[in-house]
C-alpha cells in the first residue's frame, strides 16, 4: 500500500504538466495600418486650395483629406529586422514631388541585422524615418495636430545607412549614418559625395529625453557643390503626470557658392507645452520662429527673406485607444508679404484644422 501510494502522488504533479500545451510563441511578422483625414480651412481663401510652398503636411485648403495613409509589414527576430511600408496621401503628394517613379509611395523600406550577441549593436540600411527633431509624418505620434515650420522644412525620411548602438540600460542611443543627401531617397544626378549624420539621445530618466542630431552634406551636383552644415538639438521634459514641454532649436549654414567660403544661415526655436486634462483629453500650445533670411531653405524673393513667427493651439480627444479627434487654430505672421491672401498678399495667414487618425 505504501508503494503504491508512493508511485502516485508524483504521478499526480507529473501528468498535468506533462500533458498540458506549450504557449506558443509570437509570430516574428507583423502587419500594422495607419488612416489620418483631415479638413483645413485657410481664411485666406488661397486660389489654388493649395497652402504655402514650405507647409508639407495638412496643406489643401477647403477641403476633405488624407494626409497619411499606410499599410506596414514588419520582421523582428533577436537579430534580423526589416519594414516595409506603402502609404497615399497630400503628404506624400507634396513632401516626395521630387521622387522619381514609385519611390513616392514608400514610407519605409529597410533590414538590419544585429552586429553582436551581447550588445544592442544594429546596422541598418534602406529608407526610414529622418534622425533629425522631434516630429514625424505619422500625426498620431506628435504633440501638434500641424507639424511645425521646422519639421515641414528639415527631413522626414532619408534613404542610406546607419549603424546604432543603445546602451543595456537604455539612456544612451548612439547612430552614425551615411545618406543619399537632404530628404533624398535618390542622390541628385551629378552628385557623387554622400551626406553624413549623426544622432545622440539621452534618456537620464523616464521624465527628460535629450536629442543632439547633425547633419553633413550636400543636394547640388559636383560643379555646383555648396555644402550645407546642420545641427539640431531638443528636450523632452515630463515635468509632471499632467504637464509636459518640448524646447527644441534648428541652427544650418550653407556655402553661398562653390567659389567661396563664405555662407549663408538659417535658425529655428520652438517651444510646445501639453496639458493633459484627464485621460483622454489634452491641450497643446505652441510658439515657433524661422529666420531664412537669404532663402537657403524657404526662398521668398522679398527684401528680408523668410522671417516668420507661429502660434498654435490644439485639442485631442482619444476616442479610442487607437482613435485620435483633434482641433487646431494656428497663426504664421511673416515680416514680408509672403502669403497668398485672395488676389493679393498678405504678412499674416491664420487657419483651422481638424483631423481624425485611426491606427490599427
């Protein structure tokens, strides 16, 4: 009877988990989407429906939208990565004009592949999103419903390659990179010099991001080099649970010409504060200026180039978890008459928008 006993009760613990299913494990592929409609309305009633040359996204008046639509599939294993993603939309149709054939519709495409087995060491090449500020193309993952004047007119994608480093706690991301040029996916016929980048992000705690990104370069063929030297910093602080703020600030020069050493600068601050008013509400204000005055950037053709200060204010509600309501008011108010207004132009330019971005 004993030994009977005996036999059993192991037999009790082993056989459930003996029989009992493994979990599986997830699946390394994963397909993802991205919607983002929009209406603006631009009480300066521009003839064209067209905004501003310098605005990229959000930018057709009086009427509804898409500016960023996507379908993305991606492959993450422990030492293999890759995206790809195809997206439509006026973002797209504005900011990739330049991009010859297909390549228009190509949000992402690239593959990396760990260098060590210890380290979180990648090198990746392709084309993905830009290393330089704070906004993306994707409305959803910034502060503001509009990307600001320093966002419309620095990269949102670049095509090249790039080795990343990330420290085992997290704090430190290092990247250096070798592109195509400024925002190209295809060098610019007559180039033969590539671009270089860098990016350095400090994370001292879950509250403050720190972001140093440069850029070195050049998007004029080999006869006409002029070369551009860009460097951008900003901090993210969460000063609170409620109270968030963005400081960032853009300073470039470029060579006025082949012949010369001599150069030309542009210089953009910007200032963002997000109140959260509960869990699904937040209000965001914003406070920006960009000085071009000798047109490196934004060409005007007036006296004092582009010198233009905005204010914007916006509201988001999260309907959903992956539903984004938002409403915005925002002024650009420039000291040369730079803004098409009726059949004139104006030094000032004031519209609304509103949007709605569903991920899934």
């Amino acid at each position: 009877m004993k030994t009977l006993l005996f036999l059993f009760i192991p037999l009790a613990f082993v056989t459930p988990m003996a029989f009992a299913q493994e979990e599986s494990e997830p699946s390394p592929f994963t397909v993802s989407g991205y919607i983002e409609t929009y209406y603006t309305y631009d009480f300066n009633k521009p003839k064209g429906n067209t905004r501003p040359g310098f605005i990229y996204s959000f930018n057709r008046h009086n009427e509804v939208n898409l500016n960023l639509g996507f379908i993305k599939g991606s492959y993450t294993s422990d030492n293999v990565r890759a995206n790809l993603a195809l997206m439509s939309g006026t973002y797209a149709n504005a900011n990739l004009a330049a991009e010859p054939g297909v390549l228009k519709n190509v949000l992402e495409a690239n593959a990396g592949i760990k260098l060590s087995t210890s380290k979180n060491l990648w090198v990746d090449a392709g084309i993905f999103g830009s290393h330089i500020g704070f906004e993306s193309a994707i409305g959803k993952d910034c502060w503001n419903l509009t990307r600001s004047i320093l966002a419309d007119n620095t990269p949102y994608y670049e095509a090249g390659a790039k080795i990343s480093y990330t420290t085992d706690n997290g704090k430190w991301f290092l990247s250096g990179l070798i592109l195509n040029g400024w925002q190209r996916m295809q060098r610019v016929e007559g180039n033969s010099l590539p671009s270089f980048g860098t990016q350095i992000t400090f994370k001292p705690s879950a509250a403050v991001t720190l972001n140093s990104s440069s850029f070195i370069g050049t998007d004029k063929p080999d006869s006409a080099r002029q070369m551009r030297y860009f460097h951008n910093f900003y901090g993210i602080f969460q000063v609170s649970e409620k109270v968030g703020i963005i400081a960032g600030f853009d300073y470039g020069i470029e060579e006025k010409s082949p012949e010369t050493g001599s150069t030309n600068s542009w210089v953009s601050p910007i200032l963002v504060a997000r109140f959260n008013l509960n869990d699904k509400a937040s209000f965001v204000v914003r406070g920006e200026y960009y000085q071009d005055e000798h047109g490196v950037i934004i060409a005007t053709g007036t006296a004092n180039g582009f010198k233009t200060t905005g204010i914007s204010a916006n509201f988001d509600y999260q309907v959903m978890p992956n539903a984004l309501w938002r409403m915005e008011v925002r002024n650009l108010k420039s000291k040369d008459k730079i803004f098409e207004d009726g059949d004139g132009v104006s030094t000032s330019n004031t519209f609304v928008s509103t949007s709605l971005a569903i991920s899934f």
